[in-house]
C-alpha cells in the first residue's frame, strides 16, 4: 500500500516501527545503555542529515524537509519502542 497523506505515512510509520521493535527485542539480548543513546540521539540526527543535505531532499522543499523528518523520526520512534518493551 502506497501512503498518500501525511497520516497515513504516520500510520504507516507507527505499525511498521512496531513491528521491527517486536522483532529485535525477540532475537537480541539487552543493548548497553550507550546503544540505546545513541539510537535514540545521535542516530536519528544523523538519518536526517544524511537525507536532507546529502541525498538533496532539501532541493525538494517543504515536500523534502517533512519526509527527511519522518525518515528520522521512524528510526527514533523504533528504538523508543524498543526500550519501552525492554524495560
């Protein structure tokens, strides 16, 4: 299914980075603390950097800073799953 909408990347976005924190906390023991700040932190940052500024999305305008955003956020909200479910 193709997202069209900003909620449905959203919606999309929520059941996907369930699914992928399920799925590591079943087939990996508990990270360091150091790994959980870093995804938590420094990770997403640099998702967005990578998008936005190396990969043009800025070239993209509004279009390409919401997605860039997103992208980041997806990877966040993934990991804040994970450590919810961990502790």
């Amino acid at each position: 299914m193709t997202a069209v909408s900003i909620s449905q990347l959203i919606e999309q976005a929520n059941h996907a980075s369930s699914m992928h924190a399920q799925a590591m906390r079943e087939r990996s023991v508990r990270p360091p603390r150091w790994k959980l700040i870093y995804h938590l932190m420094a990770k997403p940052l640099m998702i967005f950097w990578d998008s936005y500024v190396r990969h043009r999305a800025c070239r993209d305008g509004l279009a390409g800073l919401v997605m860039s955003l997103l992208t980041s956020w997806s990877h966040w909200l993934t990991w804040a799953k994970y450590w919810e479910l961990d502790c």
